[in-house]
C-alpha cells in the first residue's frame, strides 16, 4: 500500500518560499499570480494491508515526525 502526505503551513504562518516563488514568477513575467504557498510531499511504501490501520499509523507518523502540527496541516491519501 502507499501513503501520500501532503504538508502545508497553516493559513496565517507566513511562508517566505512560496513568496520567493512568487516574486519570482513575477519576474519571470507571470504577473497573475497573487499567492504561493509551498509545502512538501512525502511517499511512503507500507507492508500494511488493513487500510484503517495504515492511515493511523500514517497520521501517527506525522503527529511524531513527518510535520510540525504547531504551525503545519497535513493531509494522508493511501492508494
């Protein structure tokens, strides 16, 4: 089974890579582009065959590990 995680800042932490980006978007010439946010994706291959199981264990791997719940959201998609 694989796990995807996607974590983002929380709405109101301020994110100076994704206005990096944006600035440089707009140097680029994308001058539509109002916001960026960055984040990260994590892939994870799991021996784990019981679906409810894998996502707990997922989560409880980003509440530990994977991302800083204090000023970031995550989300798990399992396939």
């Amino acid at each position: 089974m694989k796990a995807t995680v996607t974590v983002m800042l929380k709405d109101g932490v301020l994110d100076p890579q994704g206005e990096a980006v944006r600035s440089a978007l707009g140097t680029l010439g994308f001058a539509g582009v109002e916001g960026v946010r960055q984040g990260k994706v994590i892939e994870l291959d799991l021996a784990a065959t019981d679906r409810a199981a894998a996502e707990a264990e997922v989560r409880r791997m980003c509440e530990e590990l994977l991302a800083n719940t204090v000023i970031e959201s995550y989300r798990v998609e399992l396939s």
